[in-house]
C-alpha cells in the first residue's frame, strides 16, 4: 500500500489562516495583537532561520513580534533580565527563548525564568508538570504538533485539508490504539507519550536500551520516532497501515535533510506519514504562534 503523506506544511497554512482570522476578530475586542517576545542569543546560522520562520509565521497571523537579541558573550543575568522584560511587557503573550543556547549559559535555569502563563515553547516545568497531571493549556510545540497530525490521519478531515478550519480539526480519543514512542527526551519523547496517554492510547517508550526494538515498533497502531539517527527505522518496524511520525531531522553529510525513518521503505507499508522536511518541523512553528495566542485569549478572558 502507499501511505497517505501527513502534510505538516500544508496543515500549519491551514492554522495560519485560521489564526489570522481570529485575531483579525479579537484583537478588535481586546484592542492590540497578541505579542511574541523573540530572544535570540548569539549567532548560530539555524537559530537565526528558526527565528526568522517563527516571527514570519507571527507576522502573517497579524501577531506583534518583539526582539531581544544577544550577543554570543551575553551572560545570564543579561538573558534573565531580557526575560524578566517581557514577563512584565503587557503586550507580551508568550515568550520564546530559542535554544540551544551557547555553552556557556544554563538554559534549565532561565527556562525557569519565564513566566509560565507566557511560556509559548511549554518548557517551563510548571507546565510540563500540569501536562503530568493532565492539566494545563501550554504544551511543548514538537510533540503537540506531532499529536495534531495524528488527529488529521485519524478524524476523517484529511480530505477537506485544503479548506480546513483548523480549530474544526477535533482532539481524537486513540482508545484501543497501540502507540510506541521511540526516544525519551524532555523536549519530545517523554512529554508526547504523556499526550498520547492523555488520549487514552497504550503507550510504550522506547530508547537506546531498548533490546529488540523491531518487536516492539512493529505492533504499533501510531510510530513515533524521535531517536536523532538517520533513517534507522524501516519497514521491518513498521505495522501494515500504521501512522508514523517522523520527528528527527538530520542533516547527511551531503547537506540532506533526513528523518529517522526510511521514507521510501515506509511509505510502502504505512497507512499515514510525515514527510522530512515538511512534516513536524512547520507544525512545531505552528503551535509556538497557538499556544501564544491561547495565552493572549487566557489573559483577556476571551
Ligand atoms: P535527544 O538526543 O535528546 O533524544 C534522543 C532519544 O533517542 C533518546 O531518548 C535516546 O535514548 C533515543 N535513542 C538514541 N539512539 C537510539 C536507538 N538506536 N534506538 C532507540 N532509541 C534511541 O533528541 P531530541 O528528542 O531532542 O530530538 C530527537 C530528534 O528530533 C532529533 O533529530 C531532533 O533534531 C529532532 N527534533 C525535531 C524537531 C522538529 O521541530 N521537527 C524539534 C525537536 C527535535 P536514550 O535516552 O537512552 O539516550
């Protein structure tokens, strides 16, 4: 069988216009746009593109962006009071702290910083603790994102993409569904097996010290893979029909982009998938521009 392409792209144009639509309504009530406050430490090139597509997205959905940007030296009390400006800008919906931060500062540390009611990437540990609890508006952008593709394989509004309401696209309970989760990080393995366990799915976690991982990945209903190797999942762990998600982004030595699944294997035998790039990746801008303007309505009662 060929797999249905999971189009992240195509998906997050759809909430472009959605939000843009929105926000053209609220922000006549609340009388400003909702704000993005953008820090951006250094210069690492990736980071800068990040950025650039975070705060275009923004733009797009008629959002104010604000910039703070620090120089490679800058050190933690010039981040922490960066931060500290925009907790108290009224302006500011969510903040946005890019990452990886140079070496020589402690992201945890000033991750804690932010307000958590305006912790747009969801990695305060306020928030990922109410994400325990089953509590909370702001989860983390990846696995958030990824959970949202698995909702448009599995709630029937894959063939109305191209004029999809976003907000219509419905949270779909995966009772009976068998979920595995390959990788364990904060940032994506750990917090998306909690959201597929929110949702009622049996999940399994998988890592590095997984012995016969193939067993394992080929009974799953949903395949996420967020390992960071070049295509090392293939057909053999792969479940006829099954939804993969395909997080990791990997760059080969001849400038590729590459996910952690072999596509063209998968495609033959899964019934939904993402591609790499196109997939993930512009979902998780996506939800860094919902989850600011969840704050925004959160903070005006709207
Ligand atoms: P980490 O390196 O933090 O975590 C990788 C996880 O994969 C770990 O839990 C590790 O296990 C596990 N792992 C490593 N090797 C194997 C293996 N051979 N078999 C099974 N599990 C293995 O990475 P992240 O979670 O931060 O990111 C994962 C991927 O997702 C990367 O490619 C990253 O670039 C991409 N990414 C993409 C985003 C997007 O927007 N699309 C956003 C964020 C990340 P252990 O814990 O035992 O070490």
């Amino acid at each position: 069988m060929a797999a249905i392409i999971l189009d992240g792209k195509k998906l997050a144009a759809r909430i472009e216009s959605s939000i843009q639509e929105k926000v053209s309504k609220l922000q006549t009530i609340v009388g400003r746009a909702p704000g993005l406050g953008v820090i951006l430490v250094g210069d690492n090139p990736a980071s800068h593109v990040y950025v650039a597509n975070k705060e275009k997205f923004a733009a797009r959905c008629g959002f104010k962006t604000f910039d703070a940007r620090l120089s490679k030296d800058a050190s933690q009390s010039e981040v922490a009071a960066a931060i500290q400006s925009f907790n108290v800008n009224k302006n500011v919906d969510g903040i946005l702290l890019q990452l990886p931060l140079p070496a020589h500062l402690n992201s945890n540390a000033l991750l804690d910083l932010i307000d958590p009611k305006k912790d747009a990437d969801g990695l305060h540990p306020v928030n990922q603790g109410l994400l325990m609890r089953g509590e909370g508006v702001l989860r983390s952008c990846t696995p958030l994102g990824s959970m949202r593709l698995i909702d448009l394989a599995l709630s029937g509004k894959y063939s109305g993409l191209d004029n999809l309401n976003y907000f219509d696209l419905p949270y779909v309970d995966l009772s009976g569904k068998n979920a595995v989760v390959v990788g364990r990080s904060i940032l994506v393995g750990k917090p998306l097996s909690l959201m597929l366990l929110e949702r009622n799915a049996t999940v399994t976690i998988a890592h590095s010290k997984t012995p016969n991982l193939e067993a394992i990945a080929s009974k799953a209903d949903i395949l996420v893979a967020a390992i960071g190797k070049v295509e090392i999942l293939n057909s053999s762990h792969i479940k006829t029909g099954a939804i993969v998600v395909d997080v990791g982004i990997n760059r080969t030595a001849d400038g590729k982009l590459k996910g952690d699944v072999n596509f063209a294997e998968a495609a033959g035998k899964a019934g939904y998938i993402t591609p790499v790039p196109g997939g993930v990746g512009p979902m998780t801008i996506a939800m860094l521009i919902e989850n600011t303007l969840r704050s925004y309505q959160s903070t005006n009662n709207i």
